[in-house]
C-alpha cells in the first residue's frame, strides 16, 4: 500500500462517524470477533466495510508510516491463515509499543475497504487500544525472519504463532475432527484404550515402564528419565553397539587393565551409545505417536480393506472442502504438489496387488534396471524404497498390498489357506509409503494358540484376549493408520516433529 | 412367546418361497446388517418383514422348544440395547450348538412380523446358519444369570457384552463424538497433549516416570509395575503408614533384633502397604482417567462460564436426542430420575454464585440444622457434601461457584483485585457434585512470578510457561470437565470403573 494513499483514505472516516455502526458478531465464548469469520468470507470481509469491530491478534509484522503518523500492523489470531491489516493513528496509542513482532494487540475499529492496489479486501481502523501484550524484541525468540522449522523445534511452545506451524496445527485439528466424523457415521464406538499397560503389545518396542512413590525410580539418573525409547531399529543398533563396546569394557577389567584404559573403553562405549542416540533422530519416528485404530465385527480383509480406502478417501475430501486456505499455504511454501496428491487419493480406486505380485513387480523393475538399496525377493518385509516404488513410480496412485508372508507378521493376522502367508493389508500412498498396516484377525482358537508356541511368546499374558477367540469368536478385522504420516502425507512436510503439537524423542520431553 | 402358536406361525412361510425376497442393506464394511439397523427404526422393524438379512451376534439367552423342533435365540450384537429374535429350525442346524449363552452366530434368514401377544416387532426367520462361535457353558465366565458390576470387573475383556456395560459403551461414545462436535462448532483446535512429559503438572500427584531399555528399570520389582499410582490422599496416607512401621523395621535392625522379629515387622509393613492399596479403591477415582480440557484465547472467567455451562447443556441434550434407548435403560436398571436429570441440566439456566457467597449458604445450613462432617468456614477447600449439598439440597439444579481462595487453588488463576481470591470457578451437578473445574489464567507476568515465589516453586521448570506470559500475553481462560464424572452424571452408576472400557487402578494394568 502507498503511504500517501492511505494517509488521504485514512481521513476519509471520521471516528465519530462511526458511533452508530453496527458490530461484527463475536465469537460466542470471548468478546473479540475471530479474524477468520471476517476475511474468510467470500468477499473477503469487503461485505462487512463499516461495521465495528473488536480484534485479538500477534503482530505479524508492523511498522509506523507517513512520520509516524500511524501504524500499519498484520495481525493473526491464529483461527485461519490470513491476517488482518490494523492501522492505528499515533493518537489513538503510542504506536512504539505496538509494532514489535509476536506483540499481543486487542482493538475495537471500524472495517473499511482499503485503497485501491492493496491486496486485503477489508481492514480495521483502530479507535481504540484495549489491551497490549508486549514484547522485547531483543529478547523475543521468534523474529519476523524466515526460521527453519529445525530452528523452531527448539520453541515448540511458541512455534505454533509461525504460519506454518499453525498451518498444520489446523490442519491436523481438522484430520481428527473428520475421523471422528467418518467412524461415528459408519456404526463405530469410539473405545478409549488404557496408556498404562503390562503387554508389551506386538513385541515391537520394549515396553515403557511406569514407576512411583513406592518405586525404586528415585534412583534412576535424570537423563535416562528425559530418554524416552528409540524405535525398534535403533533399539537393535543399540544392542549390538552397546554390546560390542561394552565387551571391549569387560574384556579390559578381566584383564586387569589400568584405570586409564578402563576409562577410554568407557568413553568409548558412551560415544557408541551417543551415537545411538544420533540414529534415532529420524524424521519418520516418535517416542509418543497417534494411531487411529478402527476394529470391525464381522468382517473379513476385503471389508477392512474397503474400510481403509474410504477412511484416507474421507479425510483427503475433507481437507479439500475445509482445509483449502490452508492447504494452498503449503502447497505455496512446501509441496506444490500435496494438493493434486489429495485429489487424486479422493477420487481413484486404490490398486490392490497381492504381496506375492508385488515382489514380482519389484523383481520386474530390478531386472529392467531399477536399482534398490535392500535386496527383493519373496519372504522380505518390504522397505520404504519398494513401497514408494510400488505407488509412486509403478501405479502413481494408492496401493493396498494384501496376503504377506506370515513370518513377517504379527501372530494375531488370519493365516491363509496356502499356510505361507496371513490376510494383512498395507496402504501405500505417495510421498510416504506405508500409511496404513492392518489385517483380517485370527478368529480360530486353536490357530492362534499355534501360532503364539510356534513363534516362541508364552500364552499367559495372552489368556485375555485368546479369551475372546475362546467364547463366541467371530471373523473380524482392523487396521492402524499413522497419524502423524497422514499429515506428513497431507502437507507434504519432511519431518514427522514438525506435524505433532509436543514431539517426544530421545532427550526431548520437556513442557 | 407360546410356543404352539409361534409353530403355527413357522409353517405360515416356506423357505423357498423367500428366494426372491429383497435384502437389508449391509453395514459398508461387513457382510451382515446391523440389528440396530432393524429393531431401532420407528416401526420397531416391522416394516421390513418379508426382506432378507444377514445377521450376526452373540446369543443372550437361547432354548430349545416344541420337542427340539427349533431354538429361540434372542441375538445382540452390540449395536443397540435391544436383542433380535432368531428362530432356527432343527432341520437347519444342529441347536445344540446355538443355545448357550455367549455363543457368537450368524444367520441368513428371512425377517417376519411374529403372532401377536409377542414384546418383538419383528423376528428373523433362519434360512442358513453361516457361522457359529461356539461356548462351553461349564467354562464360560459370563453365564445368563444377573452378574453385580464388581463381579464384572474381573472380566474387563468380556463384559462389554452384557446389557449394562455395552449401554454404557454407547453412552460414552456418544459423549465423546458430541465433545468433537460441539468444540469444532465452536472454532477450537484439537491439540494432542503429550503423555510424556517431565512436568510435575499442578504438584497434584507424584510424577510418573518412564523408563526403558536403557534404565535400571529392570531392577524394579514386577509388583510395583502393577501398582499405579493411588490418589494424592493415599499417597498421603501411605507415606505416614509406611513409615510409622517402616520405622520399627529400622529400630528393630539397628537393635540387632533377632531374624524373627524383624521379619514379623516385615510382615506388618506388607500389611500396612496393602491396607494403603485397599483404602485408594475408592469409587471415584482411577490411575488413569480422561479429561476434556479446553482453552479459550482473549476469554474472561464469565466466557469461561458461559462456556462450560454450553458444553455440559450441548452433552445432556445430545443424549437425549442421540442415546435416549440405553438411557431408557439405565433409568429402568438404575437410576430412575438420570433421563429428568439430564433433562432437567439441559433446560435450566445455571446459578451462579461466588465462593464467598456458597460459604455464607452453607454457614446458613449449619445454624439451620444441618450436619457436616468437615467443617465450613471461609478459607475451606470444598468437601464434596457441601458441593452436594449447594447442588442437589439449595437449588435443585447446577450451579457454578467463582471466585475461590487463592491459596486453595493453583498458581495459573487469576488473582483477583482483593488479592484475596482468584478467578476459579467449579460446576457442580446433582449426583457427582464437581464435574468442571476452571479458571481464567494469570496473564500478568509479574503477578505469576510472584505467585510461583510465594508458594516456593522454582522458576525453571515453568520457564516456557512463563515465556507465553513474557512475549504477547493475553487474558485467556479455561477449564477441564472429568470425562468419567460426566458418565456417571449421565447413567446414574455408582464406581467410576464401570464406566471406561479398562479400568486402571491399584493392581490393576493388566490387558
């Protein structure tokens, strides 16, 4: 906007002239009106020029114009993408006090359309000051500068006041609100499952204890405290190193070695497990994630299947109908392509290959010259390279594969006739491969119990739930998707610590 | 039913004749209709007499009659309160296997409209039973007798299937989705809080700790694991018991006592832990419970209020429109006046009255007549007899009390101008007393300092707390309503255990 412009518009309005407009709506728990249900209109708010208006907002950027004369301030409140251009005259407030970034400004004004050549269809002219939060912005963490969400991971208390940051955090508001949406319109009970546990479900992390008053924790070492547990994978590395080095350790106290080469193999074994630590900070892994889990009586891998591709279909269509603003954010700044990846899961049937065809597609795509880090053949848990092959480059469009080989699941998966593979299913989507793991249960009591002694897990703790298959079984079905990966998969983001409000990983559990 | 005539009627409708009948829809992602789907239209089902259907459930009670010619199964299949009746013929199946309580089956059948002087609308006639799920009666924990809901809570994984706890499955899910759904309307964000965390929040428990592969968890002994955390107050308790015989242990060690005695004082101190763990089964608390919790940015204590009051309003009456059958149900078994007591919350405007004022009623009471076991005076944290008795005795309807001492409350409310009292409020409801507890927050820097100084908190580990105070603060306002409480308000039962799914108290982490 030209200064001159908008010094001649500004005396265009009185401020008396207004004494007998009307007022914009507040929202009903607050007396400020939500900046989005002014500019979020099709008209942009241009329909709401000469109303009154109460705003709460942060200072996005401001600054004093025209002599300092006045001030110009974008404010966001958060509530949608956009922000609210303010302007205050110097005799309305001292605007010093006002123009920093991340200051807090409530104002009552007058809406207006702004002078032609400005890109705001409506903004507010300030009669008066009602409250200011202010900042020191020699001390104010998050300047008006581009920071890097890596940067900004280290504020995660304040991150959520970034465009991005609150881009998502929308976003992800309204991927749950759609969830809930779609399984209570589909005859689901929403069931909330305990986070204190005994079973260490599935085998796949070692299980979190919980300890208190009467405990023995007061011994364990802060730092162990702030460590929550690495993935799986890393838990190997860690293992393997820990044990190797820790050898070296042992091997040297044997030996009655000197203080000093104790110390250095000590230091060594510290490093080792430092660098464990390293490992796990992946960009696809979290101590503390959310899974959407949805159980089905009576229905067997094609019925979870269907499920499955309605549910991500549903929350694709949702984003596009509600999410849209938001979604062009990203896709500007981010992932130019996350929008066209939403309507293309929205409208296309899902490509269902059996596992066994899909590692002859992989085998094909090898001996035509594709090059995969990981060796394929029948019998191998695919790698994220095969999945994002499978969907991305061989069909360009979602992917189940279905009938895995049972030794690479989970022993509660339906064996198949063939007794080679058992009725799981993975939803494969671009740009982050496995979005969903489910399968068909086993509902046959004497199956299960064959499979708990052959794969080695003693079946008392499982007495409860074979319980279930041992009175009135039934088939039944069920799948997880990955919070997080949906809205990775969504915003097209990199990092699964930038799509989680409080991200939990190895010395991160602060807040 | 009189079994003559429901013969008669069998023999009015030949299978064959049916093979052109149409069929019920399915539910999307399974093979068998919904019993809710039949039996809870308005027609009470009979509308779709001479249609098809797939059905599945588990048998409530099941008999042979008419000399073994068919069974009688009066099928649930957790969809609704009310049971299908299915009639099998013995030329079908072998009815043996069909009868016994628990027993899972799905039938192809024809559905018809029963002889008169029958409860039901409508019964299925089985064409083909397609999968039985079978019991052993002499084994089978849940047998068709009436069982008391502490019997029940042994079988947490079994006893969603009896008529109380499925109601309350439903009601649960019910409240939940109306949760989603009111504060979505409202414009609130969904933010999923972390269940990690190194924060001591509010000081109102000892800390869990969680630990792992790393730790010296290993060295904590499998009992402890078991044993969450009871309430503050047996904490409380438990410390002074534990040490009270704790100390004869150590008098009678370093007395050089003989083996003997200090393993009898042994002995007394594993009493005296189980006596702590005896006193936290208490009905209305748990290790592990659901809060809803909203924040309301730029909102005062009255928007607080006005808030909670829609909330709990939107709950009531969601009920009524959405659960009134298993509400019928509970008011039938259990409560005779909950389906009025929602009614009534959902109508009546809310009294409000501040803390001062609530004391004064109750003073009232005492030079009345009326007997309190703890004793009221200004400065009293509110026992719950006189939040019942301010709720369900003097107005007969919620109420909301505001403004509470501040050395009662935490360090985040408001303080007030009289320096006094802060800007907390609690709701109260006949039944359960506090269900919602709230405040406006301190937004002054300052204040909040010295708030933390005067009740001896450090400063640090509320750094980024402060930081939201220090960098654009505003008012902002907000309470949390005890999810477990709100069911129990609802459905009239009495143990907080019996209304989530699994329960986790002392002893209790199993599953």
């Amino acid at each position: 906007m030209g200064d001159p412009t908008a010094a001649q518009e500004l005396s265009d309005l009185s401020l008396n002239d207004a004494a007998s407009a009307s007022h914009v709506p507040n929202a009903e728990f607050s007396d400020r009106v939500p900046i989005r249900s002014i500019i979020s209109r099709t008209d942009g708010g241009s329909g709401l020029a000469g109303q009154k208006a109460r705003i709460g907002g942060w200072v996005k950027t401001g600054r004093k114009a025209d002599k300092d004369a006045f001030a110009f301030l974008e404010l966001n409140d958060g509530t949608c993408a956009g922000n609210l251009q303010v302007i205050v005259e110097a005799s309305v407030y001292e605007l010093g006090e006002l123009v920093s970034t991340g200051t807090c400004v409530v104002v009552d004004g007058l809406l207006k359309i702004p002078p032609s050549g400005t890109r705001q269809r409506v903004e507010l002219r300030a009669q008066k000051v009602i409250h200011v939060g202010p900042v020191d912005p020699s001390k104010y963490p998050l300047p008006k500068t581009k920071l890097s969400l890596e940067f900004l991971r280290d504020f995660v208390h304040l991150r959520s006041r970034t465009n991005t940051i609150s881009a998502v955090a929308r976003i992800r508001n309204a991927l749950a609100f759609a969830t809930h949406t779609f399984f209570n319109k589909h005859g689901f009970l929403y069931v909330h499952t305990p986070i204190i546990t005994t079973s260490d479900c599935e085998g796949a992390g070692e299980m979190f204890q919980v300890t208190t008053l009467f405990s023995e924790a007061d011994k364990l070492e802060k730092e162990l405290i702030q460590n929550p547990p690495p993935t799986e994978e890393d838990v190997e590395a860690a293992k393997l190193l820990v044990k190797e080095k820790g050898d070296i350790v042992s091997q040297l106290k044997s030996a009655k070695a000197s203080k000093q080469e104790i110390g250095a193999a000590v230091n060594e074994l510290k490093k080792a497990k430092d660098n464990v630590s390293k490992n796990s900070h992946t960009s696809r892994h979290l101590a503390e994630f959310w899974m959407v889990e949805p159980e089905i009586a009576f229905a067997d891998l094609k019925d979870n299947m269907n499920c499955a591709e309605a549910y991500v279909k549903f929350l694709c269509q949702w984003l596009l109908d509600n999410c849209l603003e938001d979604m062009k954010f990203m896709a500007d700044k981010f992932d130019k392509s996350c929008i066209d990846r939403l309507k293309l899961v929205a409208s296309t049937p899902f490509v269902r290959v059996s596992y066994t065809e899909a590692v002859e597609i992989l085998v094909e795509a090898v001996n035509g010259g594709k090059k995969f880090e990981n060796e394929v053949k029948w019998g191998i848990d695919l790698a994220s390279e095969h999945e994002r092959y499978l969907t991305e480059v061989k069909f360009q469009k979602p992917v189940i594969v279905y009938n895995y080989p049972k030794d690479i699941k989970a022993f509660y998966m339906r064996l198949n006739d063939d007794s080679k593979t058992v009725a799981a299913m993975d939803v494969l989507v671009p740009k982050v491969g496995e979005l969903i793991g489910g399968s068909q249960r086993e509902e046959r009591l004497d199956v299960i119990q064959q499979r708990l002694n052959d794969i080695g897990l003693p079946p008392e703790p499982y007495e409860w739930y074979l319980d279930l298959r041992r009175y009135g079984t039934m088939k039944h079905a069920g799948f997880g998707l990955g919070f997080e990966r949906m809205i990775l998969f969504a915003t097209g983001l990199e990092n699964i610590r930038d799509v989680i409000p409080f991200p939990r990983y190895p010395g991160r559990a602060d807040l």
